[in-house]
C-alpha cells in the first residue's frame, strides 16, 4: 500500500487577500523531523515562542490560488498563516496532529439508515459547506461604554486571526501585567463601538466588567476551534453518515 504523503482539506472561514479574494482549500502533507526543528532556530520564535505553530504551518501547508514560497509544491509566507482566522489555526493544527501522529484517521459509529456499523474516514476537504462564511458579529453590550453622558451599547466584532493572539504577547503591558491581554486582544477585534471612531485599549479598559466578561464569553464562542467532520455512504442503504470530531478529540 502506497503512504499517503499529502491531505486536501477546506478551511472553516479561509485566508482573505487585500482584494477580497478568498482562499479556502488546500493541501497539507506530512510533515518531516527538519520541519519541527529548524522552525526553533527561527528569531521570531526565539523572540516570540508562541510563533512555532505559526512557522511550522507555513512549510508544510499549500492553498489554491497562492504560489510557494519554498522548494516544491508546498510552503507560503508566514504572514499569510499569521493572518489566519483562529478558527482556521486551530483547525490545521488539529490536522497536522493527527496526520502526524500516527493516530487512527477513521472512526466507527452507527449508520442514521440502516443502523449498521460504519467506518468513517478522514475527510477534511468536506468538512464545510461551500459559500463565504461570517467573518464579523454584531452585538450589544449589557451596560454600554459612557463617554460624555452617551452611551455606547451597539457594536461589531470581526473573527480574530492568528496575529491577534500572537502579537499581543510581546505587548510591554501585557508582559507587565498578563491580565492586561484580553484588553489588547479585544481592542483588536472590536471594530465598532457606538459612534466611537477608534476602539483602543484604553476604551476596553474602562468598560464595565459586565460588558468586559461579555466580549470575553463572545471572542471564545466566535473564535473557538472547530470539529473536522468525517464524511463517508453507508454501503448497506446508500445514507450520508458523518461524525464530528473537536480539536484534541481521540
């Protein structure tokens, strides 16, 4: 039996280019013992360590539409992982731990038909329904930030990219003080405050802690890691079956 070398998968929302374009699928493949280690001699790991993922991702993965950057099929610039949706980090991390790790890539569960028992294989490509996902969120805050006896409740949120939680970290206020990083992060990705022209850290800092906890609780449920979903036809009654799997998930 040939090795699989190289998986095709879809991502959850996809890169977007400064025109617009959207890039979802690619290919990852497996990666080699020079892909983990030579990423660590790296000077933006060794000054950020939080950056591995970030340049280990950037060998081994190809999306359509954009040329590599290293010998061969594979490889884009850094910065184009770095500008990833955390849905879309999360969800390539997951792939590259189960390629990578020798772990079973099928799962057996119930057929919905037939009731039969069915194998399901790794399917990562179909893991998402075509068409652009939602990249930005409404919302209104429970108190609202005041600034001149006005009230500022309304508000929007964009998905955050792999760089808003990365760079931050090396943010001289957060490594003073680690509490301080929900600020920066939030302050990066809350694009829409009332009638406020710029969302800064100070206007995060001096929220009510009601609306801080609540933009907490909705930057992790907009942003948490998303399942793969396996895919496969029940052979007894022809049945689409599929499981979910959540990042981390045996």
């Amino acid at each position: 039996m040939a090795l699989q070398t190289e998986y095709e998968f879809t991502l959850p929302v996809g890169f977007v280019e400064a025109d617009g374009t959207l890039h979802r699928k690619g290919v990852m493949r497996l990666a080699t013992a020079a892909d983990e280690i030579q990423p660590q001699r790296d000077p933006r790991v060794q000054t950020n360590p939080a950056y591995l993922e970030v340049v280990l991702l950037s060998r081994v993965v190809k999306l359509e539409g954009l040329l590599s950057t290293r010998n061969g099929d594979f490889g884009v610039e850094p910065g184009v992982i770095e500008k990833l949706f955390v849905q879309d980090l999360a969800y390539l991390q997951e792939l590259y731990r189960r390629i990578n790790t020798g772990e079973a890539l099928s799962v057996k569960t119930t057929c919905p038909g037939c009731k039969d028992t069915v194998e399901v294989s790794l399917s990562p490509g179909e893991a998402f329904a075509s068409g652009t996902p939602e990249t930005q969120f409404k919302f209104t805050l429970p108190c609202g930030f005041v600034e001149d006896s006005k009230v500022h409740k309304e508000g929007v949120m964009r998905l955050a990219t792999v760089g808003d939680e990365i760079l931050p970290q090396k943010d001289s206020r957060v490594q003073n003080n680690p509490a301080y990083l929900p600020v920066i992060v939030l302050s990066r990705v809350v694009t829409k405050l009332g009638s406020l022209e710029d969302v800064n850290p100070r206007i995060i800092e001096r929220l009510f802690a009601q609306d801080l906890h609540f933009l907490e609780a909705l930057y992790q449920h907009r942003t948490g890691g998303e399942s793969l979903t396996l895919k496969t036809r029940c052979v007894n009654c022809q049945a689409t079956v599929e499981v979910n799997i959540s990042p981390g998930e045996s």
